[in-house]
C-alpha cells in the first residue's frame, strides 16, 4: 500500500526501540556464539563457581530445605525426556509420531495404563480394555514435559487421569523439543521455522487429534489445554467446524486468548508499537535458543531465581504458590523451542485487541490506506464453537480479561474462578491437587462421551460436603444458548472416576449472564482428592446395558453411533485411511512400525450413511 514518505514509516518510540533492537542482535549474536563454542570444562567451572557463590549468599535454613526436598527433585529435573519422567513414578509411556499436512512431524505421547496394566491392549480394537480418551496440550514456549515433571504424583494430572481409567495422550507443537523435524525443510533454515499459531491450528491439532482417534479407534475425546494450549484449541475449534464433534469438553486451564498486554510499561509500550521489533531482536528462526546455555552453566537455585525474576518483570507474577523444591524440578523443563514468528503473532494480538490470525501486512501508524475500511485481519471466528468449554482461571493471572473472553466466546461458556492463582499455578501449585483437578474430573463427568450437539438440555451440579451429582436441566432452545459462569460453593468433591454415585445429594449451580456476574464470586476450597478409580471393566459394564446390536460393533461404538446427523463418523474413516499405514509408534523409546486398524469404525460410518439416507 502507499505510504507517507519517511513520517509515515514509523513514530518517535520506534525508531527508539529500533536502535535498541539493534544492540539486543549483536548480545544474541554474542550469546550464540558463547553457546556454540563453550568447552565442557568451561561449563563445569562456571556452573561450580556459581554454586559456591549462591552457597555463601544463601541462609542455612534454605541450604537444610534444599537437601531435604533435593533428592527427588533433582530426579526430575535431571530426568532427560518424557519417558524417563514417567519411568521415575512407576508409569510406562509410549511415544508416537504423526506428520501433518505441510510436512512437520509431530512427537505425541501416551499414557495409557496404570501400574501394573503394562501387559494390556488398550483401545487396540475388538478384545482390547475400552478406556475413554483425553487429549492434552501445553503452553508456549513448552512441551509435554510440564505436565509431569512434579515432585509427587497426586499432584500429576496425567497421572491422576490415568488411576481413574482415561487413555491419556499429550501432544507437543511443531519446533519444540518433540516436533523439530520435517519432510520439507531443515530446521536450520528460516523455513522450517516459519509458522505461527495460525499453522497450529490449521495443522498441528486437528491433525495429533485424527491420529489419536484413528490410533484408539474412538470417535470423539477430551480435550484439556494449558495457557497457549487453550487459544490453540479456540482457534482451531472455530475454523473447523466438523472438528467440534471430535471433541466431548474443551477444559482450559489458564486459558490464553487476548491479554491485555505485558506488565512492564517499558516492554508493553514495546511491542504494541511494533511487534516486529522481535524479528530484528532474536532473528526469524527459533527464539530465545541460548536459554539452554544459562541453564548448563549456572547452578540450578540461580537458574531459578532469574527465572522468577524475569515472571516478575514481565507479567507480575510472585510464583509463592509453587515450593522452591518444585521450581528446582520444574524450570529445567521450562523452555522448549519455538519460532519467533509465533511470539510475533501474540504481540500482534495484545496490540489489536483482537484474537486474530497472523498480520503479513502490517500497516504503520501513518500509512496511507490503513483504514479498517479498505483492511481488516481475518479474525478467528470463536463464537462459532459447538463444543462445551469449561474455563478455569486464576484471580491473580495477568493474562486473562474473563469479561473480554466470555464475551468473545459461545453462550455456552462455563467459568470457574480460583481467586489467589496465577498462570504457572495451574500446571506446579501446592494445592493443585485439591483446587484444580476437581474442576477437570467434575467436567469430564458431566460432558465425556455426551453428544453435545444434539441433546437440548444441560448437567448442572454443584460441590458440595455431600458430594457431587449431575442431572439434566430442561431447557429451551433459547436458554442453551445464554452465557452463564458456574458460582462454585465450599467444596468437598467425591467424583469416582468416569461414573458418579447415584445416591450423592446436590444443589444447582446458578448460571447467570456475564451482564449479571456478581461482584464477588466464591473461591474454589481446597478438597482432598479422590483416592477411587474406575475399574477395568468401565466399558463392559456400560455395554451389558446396551440393547442388542450388530456383532461388528464393539459395545463403545455402539453407544456413539446414535449421533445422528453428526459428521465425526465419517471424518474419523477418513483419518483411519490417513493414518492407517503410516502410522509410527515408538514405545518407550524404542521405534517400530505400527498400522491402525479398526474396520468396526468404518462399519459405524458405512451404517450411519445408510441411516440417514434411510430417513
């Protein structure tokens, strides 16, 4: 488009930052070639004075804590890889590799069966232990790793997740630890690393949950998300409208859609004036690459304590919720790669206001024709999404505007507030445990396996000290339809596994519009946790009460199969075609060529065309 000559190119403060932006290439540059060039015995020498040094300035109180809690979280954080962290609380984990459509391919992992289930197939087809499935994905910055590198298991979703009977899967974005490599290009160059969110969810998702449908043969799953995790699920939901049917519940946990900026004002005045900025800072591959480098070289308390200081710095974040012991065990597991391009796109949405796709043509301040008039970026249309959305979010996270979001998204929205959390609070807090996986296992109970496009009706329950019980609401066609946030009670949660008590008493949860949120909401209390667990047999014992069908059906297919008028049944054929063959499993480390076959999918469709023909 024309441009104003020179006035029209940038402001004041740009130019400012420009010259700055300078400086920060020629440190990064410095950096990297520190990090390419260091010898091991460099490494050890600054890692050895940095802990004398952290040893001297530290108080014998927090040397003696330090070697209480080490043992175990030192484990953790010297654990090299997901399977060696799953291999340290007893579980045994598969790794699975999916290629997407433009080529990238894509680590999944897989938790499937508790201790001692090792010997069992599950969701392999007729004869195999039937589990339901949930699909769980992390942050930016991240991979899967940052869902069970903790210091004790009942604070381990996955692993919670697994004891009550799910077939658990934990995907990973393209670039990352998991997901640097494809067919096309090397990531050495700057095309490997050209993508944004808009490339998760156009490819990464929607392609990880047809291959874990395909893999299990089920026809829909759960879909838990985390911080990025959750916008990734929102975009991706909105531009694939078929793909809502693959999908029970979507849980976002610290849920990520358009902040309202950065907290430091210097650093926020930044990049909505230029997210571009990025680009000449740490260049257009992968960003903040020597985070590995300070990591080797300096002693881990040290390493923790930058860590929080640059949270601090940036998003005013204290992190007392998380112990020191598991910070030790955690921020090795922190980082993970990812394009600069990415980061790019979420500056672009803070300055915008706006959760849209990626802006190739920025327009400059001044620039002529940069009207909304003549150009407008493609927004993703979330308002679309038929899927349930369950929201948990901390009253302390700078992230997430609930108002904003709410009225970004379908009426159907459910919110739960935990008053005092914040973004990392989610994945590592102390009371995780008894704040947050109620939450989780409450929505999985009232929405796993439910058709939610077809039935007009809702479950409603509350938490309260005699348990927990859903029932249906009669509702009209207008009333699914209106927003409403959940008003959660002191608590005391008993949610068995995939079932629920029939005898527990409830109370309604009042749902109210957003206009008509009340000014303070009741905080989540602390509840133990669940010590039962579904048992093996869960499916058998659902379809003993199903009516006779067709022997080719197994008796999980036979319960989905009456969602009439749905499209999963056929897009799950076509994802069986897809990953049929090409299908990769590396278990537990180890890698073998794998096929996906489930012709009692590909009955379940045939029958359901000749249904509907029929009709």
């Amino acid at each position: 488009m024309a441009r104003a000559p020179l006035i029209g190119r940038l402001y004041w403060r740009e130019y400012l930052a420009l010259y700055a932006s300078l400086v920060l290439v020629f440190l990064e540059g410095f950096i990297r070639i520190i990090t390419l060039g260091l010898p091991q015995p460099i490494i050890r020498f600054c890692y050895n004075r940095s802990r004398n040094v952290f040893n001297v300035l530290s108080s014998s109180q927090g040397r003696q804590a330090r070697s209480r809690h080490g043992s175990f979280a030192t484990s953790v954080a010297n654990s090299a890889d997901f399977v060696d962290l799953c291999s340290l609380f007893g579980y045994y984990a598969e790794e699975h590799v999916v290629q997407t459509g433009d080529g990238y391919l894509l680590g999944l992992h897989r938790l499937g069966w508790r201790k001692g289930e090792e010997g069992l197939r599950v969701n392999a087809g007729r004869g195999s232990l039937r589990k339901p499935v949930v699909y769980m994905h992390h942050g930016l910055l991240m991979n899967s790793e940052v869902w069970i590198c903790l210091t004790e298991r009942e604070r381990c979703l996955p692993f919670m997740l697994v004891e009550k009977g799910y077939d658990v899967w934990l995907g990973n974005n393209r670039g990352n630890k998991y997901s640097k490599k494809s067919i096309k290009a090397s990531p050495t160059s700057n095309a490997f690393w050209d993508f944004s969110m808009d490339q998760f969810a156009f490819h990464d998702i929607p392609d990880s949950i047809d291959y874990v449908l395909a893999t299990t043969a089920q026809l829909s799953l759960s879909y838990i998300g985390f911080s990025q995790g959750t916008a990734q699920a929102f975009a991706t939901l909105s531009i694939h409208p078929t793909l809502n049917d693959k999908i029970d519940v979507f849980i976002a946990l610290a849920p990520a859609m358009s902040p309202a900026g950065i907290h430091n004002g210097f650093v926020d005045a930044l990049i909505k004036a230029s997210p571009d900025v990025l680009f000449l800072a740490f260049g257009r591959r992968s960003i903040l690459s020597s985070a590995t480098m300070w990591q080797a070289i300096l002693y881990p308390p040290i390493f923790v304590r930058l860590i929080d200081m640059s949270l601090t710095f940036l998003f005013n974040w204290g992190s007392k919720n998380i112990s020191a012991h598991q910070k030790l065990a955690a921020y090795p597991h922190l980082y993970s790669f990812t394009s600069t391009k990415s980061v790019v796109h979420w500056f672009q949405i803070i300055r915008n206001k706006c959760f849209q796709m990626y802006d190739d043509d920025v327009q400059a301040p001044l620039s002529l024709g940069a009207s909304e008039r003549y150009y407008k970026v493609a927004k993703f249309p979330t308002r679309n999404i038929k899927t349930p959305i369950v929201l948990v979010y901390g009253g302390s996270d700078s992230l997430v505007d609930i108002e904003v979001m709410l009225r970004e998204l379908p009426k159907h929205t459910v919110a739960k507030e935990i008053p005092h959390y914040e973004h990392l609070d989610f994945l590592w807090a102390d009371h995780v445990e008894t704040l947050v996986h109620p939450q989780v296992f409450e929505a999985l109970e009232a929405y796993a396996g439910r058709d939610h496009l077809k039935e007009k009706y809702l479950t409603s329950g509350s938490i309260t000290n005699s348990g927990f019980e859903r029932r249906p609401l009669a509702m009209s066609e207008d009333d699914f339809s209106s927003p409403m946030t959940a008003d959660i009670s002191d608590s005391e949660p008993r949610i068995n596994g995939f079932g629920h008590s029939p005898s527990a008493s409830m109370d309604l949860v009042h749902y109210t519009s957003p206009a008509k949120l009340p000014d303070r909401r009741e905080p989540v209390t602390p509840t133990p946790p669940s010590s039962s667990t579904t048992p093996p047999e869960m499916a058998q014992s659902r379809a003993s009460k199903e009516e006779p069908k067709p022997s080719g059906l197994n008796p999980m297919m036979r319960k989905r199969q009456r969602r009439s008028g749905s499209t999963s049944s056929s897009r799950s054929t076509d994802s069986v075609a897809k990953f049929g063959e090409g299908g990769i499993l590396l278990g537990a480390g180890k890698a073998t060529l794998g096929s996906v076959n489930s012709p009692s999918m590909a009955d379940v469709a045939h029958k359901g065309v000749s249904d509907r023909r029929k009709r």
